[in-house]
C-alpha cells in the first residue's frame, strides 16, 4: 500500500491532511464518512484520488445514489448553519425547481468566467441545482458527478459564453426566464397525436409540405438512471409504444426475473419510465425518396445497429451514406393491444455499427469489436443542439424526468412479485394478487388510454416546468 499511497500523496499535494486523516480512520474505525474524505478536497483530481484510497465497498456505499434521489427528484433540503454544508437528510416532500441547461450543450465544458464561488457541497446534480435556486446570488454551477461536487457560481450566463474543456465537471446555468418555484395547475393532460401531413411544433400540430423540424416527448423503459449517460444509438418510444412494451414484456408474467438472491422482479429489473424531450429534422434526400418525416426505424442493441442482420453493418450503413443519419419509426404491431398510435423510434449516434463495450454479447459470442475512436470520428451520428436537416445533424435529445413504475401503478410491485402474484397474466388478462389491477384489459382501448393519461399527469405533477404533454407525430414511414 505504501507506493501506493506515496504516488498519490505527491501528486495530490493540495488535500495531503484530507487523505492522511483518511488513512487514520480507515486504520482505527474501518469507518469512513464523505466529510472526514473529502473536507479538504475541492479540486476533482484530488477528490478522485481520495477515492481511490477506499475499498470499492465502502466507495460504493459513499457515492451510490438511491434509486429515488437521483436526478430529477429534490427533496426540502434543510443546511447547517455551523458549518455551511447542505444535507441530504431529513427530506420531507418534493419540490420544483428552475430549469437549468449544460454550458453549449455539454458535456465536459466548463465556463472560463463563472464568476465568484457563493457555496460548495457535495452532492447529486439535481440537488445541487436545488442549492443554487435556494442560494441568494447563486445563477449558475459546476457540477462534477464522480466525485459529487457542486460549485454555486454567481455568474448568469446564457449557453454560449467562452468554455474549456474539463474531463470531470460540466458548467449548469440557470433558465432567468423560470426562476420561481413551479406548481402543477392540475389541469387534466391528454394524449394527442398529430395528423398525417402536419407535425408537432410548439406544442401544438403545424402543416408540413417538406423535412420539418419537430418537437416531441419520447420515452424509454429503464432500470434505474445514469443522469451522465449520452444517449445515442438507441431505440426509444411513443406514450403509446413504451406502454405496450410494459405490457407485453416487462410487467407480464412470461417476463418476470428469478435473481440470484432468489427474488423475483419484472424484466431487467426495470423501475421507471424515462422521459426525453426530442428535436428531429431528417434530411431533404429522405423526404425525396420517401415523403416522410421518419426514415427506416434501426433497432439497436448494446450500442450496436442490427437491422438486416447478418449484413446488418453494410445495410445499415448504406442507409446513413444516402439518407444521412436519420431518426427512424415504427409502428406497434396492430391486434396485440390496445394502446392506438404507438410507435418506436431510433437515433443513431457515433460510430452506430458497433456495440458500446468489451461486454456486449456480440462482442463476446460474435467476435465484434467496440467502437473504437477512429470509427466514431469517421461516422459522427446525428446528435447536435439544433437539428437542421443536414446528413449529420438530425436530432437532439434532452431528458425531461422520469416516473416510477410503482407511482404508475399505485402499488409495490416487488411486494406483489414475491408474494406470489403477478403484476399482469395474459390468461387472466389481468393480475393476481394486485389491489389495484393496474394492468388489466391489454386490448381495451379505454383502459389503455387510461394507462395513458395517468403516466402523462404524473409528468406534469412531478415536473411542472416542463411542459405537461406535446403531441405527438404520426410515424409514416414506409418502404
């Protein structure tokens, strides 16, 4: 341990008593609290090598956040006045805070005048965003998610002032425009789905004689949430299509999970629904060939597109060599449910011929390669801040909250699953076990809209700042 220690010790100079009163309380105690750690660390590598000096355990249990204090979710934080840290403890209810944006569109950009420095703490990024809409004089922050750091700045900044680049932290700013604590107005949200031949603009359906620009909410079901995560080379959803791959494979029993604990739980473990607010702009060649503001919906696994497999690199390919990189959908398969105007959607990202890691199964059992840094320089994917239509520059992907599937139901859905019930039964058309039934009726298009309209004003109590519903657009692509 000592090389070890002493490589560390000389290159993080500046928090040598942080990390020396470490040793001592792990050598003493074999306990180790985040201040005694990190008191006397506020640059990232110092942090970061303080880190290094724990035992994955203990890190893990330090720095892990719980599933329902990630992003998105800010509790009423209460701060100690002595010391003038804030706390992630005593949380009492939920709150609604100002939206805040990365610095040009992040990540790794960090502002060069961020102005004075009007608080620090360590926390998640969603709370620090609490911290600075609480602090007086606060407009802007850094955060820096391995190592939980968060600057409040003072400077208000508006998205393009001059950055450098950071490889651990990313400057937040402040929208002026929404600086007041949000409410829900309780108005009931519906679906809606724009007609063939117009669009989703502003919130509201627009005629469309060519490649528009279209705003809309698309959704993915997930375990959990990575709030650093790019999201790129993915497959995501209507309303609709997300609920009907809930219904069909997640919540059903045929999918249920036996884990190595001997637990049960839904496929993948999933536990949310994951909202994104999505720009797309397809290309002007894709609307000659086709008259269609969707291209050929690309499924995607591990990173990796494999549509047309086994020639699915050279088809896939070949598609974004003539149409640019275009978001593609489509439908749900019809007969199966009852959840009208779903559809799936694809956005293919860098270097999209190739699985994200060393871990994917194709890599493993196939003998394919991750992506690799000249292939994703060659083949830059779609993804830019405002999409225009060019081959390169097709959509934009911003997260907007998520729910959890137990609020969707209104009850515990691992307490059902182990206890012998089922959240749905195709047989039964229903569950077992359940109090609520949430799942009942899959080909009943009134208890799908149902289904429908309860995850949208969830949305919109849980995230009042974003907007409660935006229509959809229909998904014509054909070939």
């Amino acid at each position: 341990h000592t090389p070890f220690f002493v490589f560390y010790y000389l290159k993080s100079a500046s928090c040598v008593m942080g990390v020396t009163r470490l040793l001592a309380i792990l050598a003493i105690t074999s306990q180790v609290s985040s201040e005694d750690l990190l008191d006397d660390c506020q640059e990232e590598q110092c942090a970061l090598n303080a880190l290094q000096m724990k035992s994955r355990k203990v890190s893990m249990e330090l720095w892990q956040h719980d599933a329902d204090t990630e992003a998105f979710k800010v509790p009423d934080i209460k701060a100690t006045a002595a010391t003038g840290r804030f706390l992630e403890t005593d949380v009492s209810s939920e709150v609604s805070i100002p939206r805040f944006y990365p610095l040009n569109h992040g990540w790794h950009k960090v502002a060069v005048d961020g102005g004075d420095t009007v608080g620090f703490s360590r926390s998640s990024l969603r709370y620090c965003e609490y911290f600075c809409a609480t602090t007086k004089g606060c407009h802007s922050i850094i955060s820096c998610p391995k190592t939980r750091a968060c600057h409040l700045k003072s400077a208000a900044l508006t998205g393009s002032e001059p950055f450098k680049h950071d490889p651990y932290c990313q400057t937040w700013y402040m929208n002026m425009g929404s600086v007041t604590v949000g409410t829900w107005s309780g108005k009931k949200v519906e679906y809606q789905q724009c007609e063939k031949g117009t669009v989703p603009q502003g919130g509201k359906c627009v005629k469309a004689d060519g490649p528009a620009t279209m705003t809309f909410y698309q959704y993915s079901a997930q375990k959990k949430y990575d709030p650093d995560r790019i999201w790129e080379n993915v497959d995501m959803a209507s309303l609709g299509g997300v609920l009907f791959y809930l219904h069909n494979e997640v919540v059903d029993s045929k999918g249920e999970q036996l884990n190595k604990d001997g637990t049960k739980s839904t496929k993948f473990d999933i536990d949310r629904i994951v909202r994104f607010k999505v720009t797309v702009h397809n290309t002007q060649a894709l609307w000659k060939q086709f008259r269609s503001q969707f291209g050929q919906f690309i499924q995607f696994d591990y990173g990796q597109a494999t549509f047309g497999m086994p020639d699915h690199v050279k088809k896939c390919n070949d598609i974004w060599s003539k149409f640019g990189f275009e978001v593609g959908c489509q439908i749900v398969p019809d007969g199966i449910s009852g959840y009208e105007g779903g559809f799936w959607s694809s956005f293919p990202g860098r270097c999209p011929s190739m699985p994200f890691s060393d871990d994917a199964p194709q890599v493993i059992h196939q003998g394919e390669h991750k992506k690799t840094i000249s292939c994703m320089r060659d083949w830059a994917g779609g993804s830019c801040p405002e999409p225009d239509g060019t081959p390169d520059c097709t959509w934009h992907i911003e997260p907007a909250g998520y729910v959890m599937l137990n609020e969707l139901m209104g009850e515990d859905a691992s307490e059902i699953l182990n206890s012998g019930g089922h959240l749905y039964d195709e047989v039964l058309d229903g569950g077992l076990g359940t109090s609520k039934n949430f799942w009942k009726g899959k080909k009943s298009t009134k208890a799908c809209k149902q289904r429908m309209d309860k995850l949208l004003q969830l949305f919109a109590k849980k995230f009042p700042d974003f907007d409660a519903s935006l229509p959809d657009p229909t998904c014509d692509f054909w070939r």
